[in-house]
C-alpha cells in the first residue's frame, strides 16, 4: 500500500501517519523528519534546507524529489510506505508519478482558521517525535508517551506558521483537486479528536 498524506501543517497528518504506520507496518516517510534529522547532523544537505525551513518557505523540489526518491528506494519501503509533507507542489506529485504508483491520496481537513492556533501552541518531543498541543498537557514540560523533553519547534512561531499557511494555500492546495482528479483522493474531516479521525482513516484503508 503506496499512501500519500495531505494536509496543512498542523492538521494532524502526522499523528495519523504515526497511527497508521504502527497499525498498518508501513513505514512513515516525513520530508520534514528527514530535513530536521539532516539539519541535527549539520550535513550540506540541512544547512540548505534550514535556509529555507526557519523562513516558512518550501526547500527546492530538486533536492526534496532527490531525498524522497532515494528514501523510496529503500529495502522496508518495497511493500509499502506512507509519504508525509511529500508532494507539496504539482512538479513534485508529478515527479513522484515517474518513480512510485499511489494508491491512495488521504486530505487531512481542517479549516484554515484553526490551524494556526494548533501550530503556535504544538510542542514536540525531543526523543519520540510525537507532537500535543499545549492545553492538553496541563503544564506538564516532558512526553506523555514516553518521558522525553517536549521543545517548541523553530517553525512554530506566530511570522513563520502564517508563511507556511499562505504557502499552503498557494503552492499545496492545488494537489488536492489533482488528486481528486487522478481518482486517489479520500478527504478526511480532520476538526475532531484524533481517534475519531483515525477511525475514518482506517476505514478508507481497511476498503482499499
Ligand atoms: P513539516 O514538518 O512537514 O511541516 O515540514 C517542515 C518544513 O520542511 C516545511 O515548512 C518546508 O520548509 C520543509 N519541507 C518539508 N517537506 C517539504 C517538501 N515536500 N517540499 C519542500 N519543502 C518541504
């Protein structure tokens, strides 16, 4: 199973992608994972795309097409994988066409108003990657999950979520009737507690 996750940032993809990666053993692909990690190990690679991530701006589809179609060739991504924060552009969904079949396209949806108060209050987990949102951790400063120290993510801050909003809406969006259009696309309402949209999203993949 060959699935592509959209959705704006903050509406949850990643969550989902962690769920289903651990209910369906599919391995979970994320560009922005794979860019942090590169930016960590201060390879070239990372001190390009840092550049380009502490602005709220896309890093270049050349570089992002090369890393994710080497992710792909991977040994655990032969039966399957979950592509999270990957395409975000139509050059980049057209890329990944000549390298990989998708079978199923989710839109994790919710409304543009509400993602930048999701994002400003997300804390991340240092150890685990997992993210909350900062009123459900009642002032707790470590994971609820497995201990690790939570940090606010760069990118979070109010100027640069705002950024990638607006480059959501004029570079991401478009996928969406691409997809729609390609016959892949299942649209998820994404304004719930996260079990629920789970449930939604298993029972899209269950029917697949
Ligand atoms: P994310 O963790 O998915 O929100 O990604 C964080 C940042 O990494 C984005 O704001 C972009 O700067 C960069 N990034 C992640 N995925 C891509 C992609 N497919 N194309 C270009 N830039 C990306």
């Amino acid at each position: 199973m060959n699935i592509v996750l959209l959705g704006a940032p903050g509406s949850g993809k990643g969550t989902q992608a962690s769920l289903i990666g651990e209910k369906f053993g599919l391995p979970h692909v994320s560009t922005g994972d794979m860019f942090r990690e590169n930016i960590r190990e201060k390879t070239p690679l990372g001190v390009l795309a840092k550049s380009y991530i502490d602005k709220g701006q896309l890093c270049p589809d050349d570089v992002t097409v090369r890393m994710v179609e080497d992710r792909l060739a991977r040994e655990d991504c032969k039966k399957g994988f979950l592509l999270d924060g990957f395409p975000r552009t139509l050059e980049q969904a057209k890329a990944l066409e000549k390298f990989v079949k998708i079978d199923c396209v989710l839109d994790i949806d919710v409304p543009l108003g509400k993602l930048l108060r999701r994002l400003t209050g997300r804390r991340c987990c240092e150890k685990c990657g997992e993210s909350f949102h900062v009123d459900m951790l009642g002032g707790a400063e470590n994971c609820p999950k497995c201990g690790g120290k939570l940090y606010i993510r760069k990118d979070d801050n109010e100027e640069t979520v705002q950024n990638r909003l607006d480059v959501y809406v004029s570079q991401t969006e478009t996928l969406i009737d691409y997809y729609a259009q390609a016959g892949t696309l299942r649209r998820i309402d994404g304004d719930r507690a996260i079990e629920e949209v789970f449930a939604d999203v298993e029972k899209v993949l269950k029917a697949l």
